[in-house]
C-alpha cells in the first residue's frame, strides 16, 4: 500500500511503530473505591503529597456509584505491555497519601479495583517523569512517517488540528478550512441526531452517558426487558449493552465491560454483569 502521508497515532506505542521516536512512558494507576467508602461524595478530594510542593492524589467521584483515587507517576521502561499492572508499591503509596486527608483510613480490603495507564511522555533525558511537560508534538522522522504524540485526552481536537496541518504542509496538500473546534460530538446538544431527553422511568444514568443520543439507545432496543439493570445495583441496561454492538463497534463482552462502559474497572462487578451481557452477545450474533 502506497500513500501520500502516514500518521502514526498509536500512543505510548509510537516508537514500536517509528523507532526514530523516543519515548519515556510512565505509569499512572487507580484505585476504584464504593463510593460508600467516602460516604456518597459529590466533589471531588485535592490531597497533597507529602514532601512534594507540585504532586496532589484525586479522589473522584465517578458514575456506577464508585470513587477513583490516582494517580501515580512512574517511569516504566522496557516493552510496552498491552495492559500495564498496578504495583503493591502504588497501591501501597496512594492508600497512604488519601489517608492523611480522612478521618477514618481506607483499608487496603475496601479496594474494589485498580489499573494502571502508560503516559507516552516525549523523552526529554533525566529528572522526574511528573517533571516532563504533558505537552504533545507532531515529529517527522526521517522515513517521512508522521507522528502525533504525547498530550492530553482534553486537548485531542488541536492534537488532530496540528497533526493535519502538518500532513498538509509537508506534502503541499490543500484542504480547507479545520472545523473540529466546531464539531458537537455525538449526544451533545447540536448534534444533528441528538433528541430531546426521555422522560420519566428511564434511568439517570443512561441520560447522563448517552445524553442527546439516549432516546436512540431507547427506540433502537430490541432486546427484552431493555431498561433492566445488567445485574443488581449495577447501572448499565441491558439496552446500552445492544446499542454498544449495534452503534459503538463492540464485538464481544470485553469491548462492553471494559471499553464501552467501565464495569470492568471492579472485577467482582464484570462478573456479575457477565451472563446479561454475554446472552445480549449471543443474540445479537445469532
Ligand atoms: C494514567 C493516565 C492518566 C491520564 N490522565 C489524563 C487526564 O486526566 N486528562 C487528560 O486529558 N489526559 C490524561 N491522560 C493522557 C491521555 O490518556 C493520552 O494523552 C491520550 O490517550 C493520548 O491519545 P493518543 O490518541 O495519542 O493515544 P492512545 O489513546 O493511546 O491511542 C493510540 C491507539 O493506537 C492503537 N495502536 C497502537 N499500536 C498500533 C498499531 N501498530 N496499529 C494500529 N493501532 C495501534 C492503540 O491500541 C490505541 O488505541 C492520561 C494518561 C494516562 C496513561
């Protein structure tokens, strides 16, 4: 395959796909807590690391009635894994740092969960990884391969901005003018296919995830019994599990417990949703 431009878009993965790029990835891990544990709260904790004037933990208020606290900031060299693993040290450390902000301490038992991420920080040589900017570049190596990289999940439209641009510039392309900076995504308001709210007897949660595009997820259901829980106490329905496979690309049960919703953050909870969700599967293949 012959093309005018190759981006590489591929994260913390980058340098395995253009080894002219040098990366430091560092690891950030979460805890994922009940939000009972907190005592149900609706803002968010700012503690600050002892010892450190620039290093705060978060715990966050999350949806699915949970709190995440985070985050670390690790160097983690050598091969990038495909699903990097939180260390005892972490969990250890972040415990620790919450602690000193509550009355009564969490307890290494109430940790419901935990994962960890890779930054794909731009290697900049020595010093902490929690001193390297988060700001993302667009290199071109000397193969003439493109590559957009570091950042932030917020700052993503101006990473696809400064990354087309680029393209353009080094191979005299036209294009016209950039409206991501414009683009409702999909639920928001203005979006062209975004409906007004569903009323009464459809969960919070679901408007609250799907927004504009609820009633979609509602008028597409096929399934039986669509406004049910996946399992009990677990705020997914059994109609977003069918609107994942039909509209939002999941193939199997780990797209929908892990990547589609975040059930599968609390691996007691992926197992309780599991023969809802697997039976939706099934069916849909069928
Ligand atoms: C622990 C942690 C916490 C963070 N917290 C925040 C935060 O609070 N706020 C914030 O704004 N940002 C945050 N970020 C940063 C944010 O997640 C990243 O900057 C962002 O995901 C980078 O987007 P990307 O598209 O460049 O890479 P990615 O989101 O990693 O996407 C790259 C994609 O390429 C795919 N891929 C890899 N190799 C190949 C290949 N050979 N062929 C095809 N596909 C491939 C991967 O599967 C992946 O889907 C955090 C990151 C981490 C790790």
């Amino acid at each position: 395959v012959s093309a005018r431009a190759v981006v590489n878009a591929t994260g913390v993965w980058a340098g395995e796909v253009d080894p002219a790029i040098r990366l430091r990835p560092s690891r950030g891990t979460h805890l994922v807590f009940d939000a009972a544990a907190f005592g149900h709260p609706s803002a968010a904790l700012t503690v600050p690391v002892p010892g450190s004037t620039s290093r705060f933990v978060f715990a966050l208020p999350q949806q699915l009635g949970r709190v995440v606290v985070g985050l670390t900031d690790e160097d983690a060299p050598g091969p990038v894994p495909d699903e990097p693993e939180p260390t005892e040290g972490e969990i250890a450390f972040l415990l620790e740092t919450v602690n000193t902000a509550l009355q009564r301490g969490l307890t290494r038992d109430e940790v419901r969960g935990a994962f960890a991420g890779l930054r794909p920080l731009i290697d900049t040589g020595g010093g902490s990884t929690a001193d390297i900017s988060r700001k993302h570049a667009v290199l071109e190596s000397p193969s003439g391969v493109l590559t957009v990289v570091g950042g932030k999940l917020t700052t993503y439209r101006r990473m696809a901005q400064d990354a087309v641009d680029a393209v353009l510039r080094a191979r005299a392309l036209t294009a016209g003018p950039c409206r991501t900076a414009d683009l409702p995504l999909v639920g928001a308001p203005g979006h062209r296919d975004s409906a007004p709210l569903p009323g009464d007897g459809v969960p919070a949660s679901l408007t609250a995830r799907h927004g504009g595009a609820s009633r979609a997820v509602l008028d597409r259901a096929t399934v039986a019994r669509p406004l049910e829980p996946v399992a009990p106490g677990i705020g997914v329905t059994r109609a977003e599990v069918e609107y994942a496979l039909t509209h939002e690309g999941a193939l199997d049960a780990a797209d929908i417990l892990d990547r589609r919703t975040r059930v599968g953050l609390v691996p007691a909870d992926a197992e309780r949703a599991r023969p809802a969700v697997e039976e939706i599967v099934a069916a849909h293949r069928a």
